[in-house]
C-alpha cells in the first residue's frame, strides 16, 4: 500500500456551530413531530417517545454548550 492511502484531512471547524444550529433545530422538529404522533400511540410507546424526547433534549443542551466553546474559538482567533 502506498502511504498516501491513509492521509488524514486537516480539522474544519470553520462551520461547526452552523452545523450545530442546524442539528439542534432538526431535533427540536422531531421532539414536535413525535409529541404530536403520541396522540395515536400506545401507552408503551409513548413512554419509548418520551425517553426519546428526554434524550433529545440532553442532546440540544450539550450542542448548545459546545456551541458556545466554538463561538469562543473564534473569537480567540482560532482560525482552522
């Protein structure tokens, strides 16, 4: 095999918190989406909604922390 292969790409942070944005309101949607559908759902179902949802929610807090790191990053001049 050549060593050429197995070239890592350089980190792109550039666009992380856009990314992050659009994550976070994709899994707000689905939390919308699915407390919507548990109207028509069973009671065990809506308790795998629920758990999903919670899950969901932890998930947009961690994103919205990091968020905020990489809004700092920039601001401190880091610029890959």
């Amino acid at each position: 095999m050549s060593d050429t292969s197995y070239k890592s790409h350089p980190d792109d942070r550039s666009d992380n918190v856009e990314k992050l944005q659009d994550i976070i309101e994709n899994s707000l949607k689905n939390i919308d989406e699915s407390e919507a559908a548990m109207a028509f759902s069973t009671e065990e179902d809506q308790k795998i909604i629920k758990q999903k949802n919670e899950n969901r929610q932890a998930s947009i807090e961690a994103m919205r922390n990091e968020i905020k790191e990489e809004e700092a990053a920039r601001k401190n001049g880091f610029t890959e």
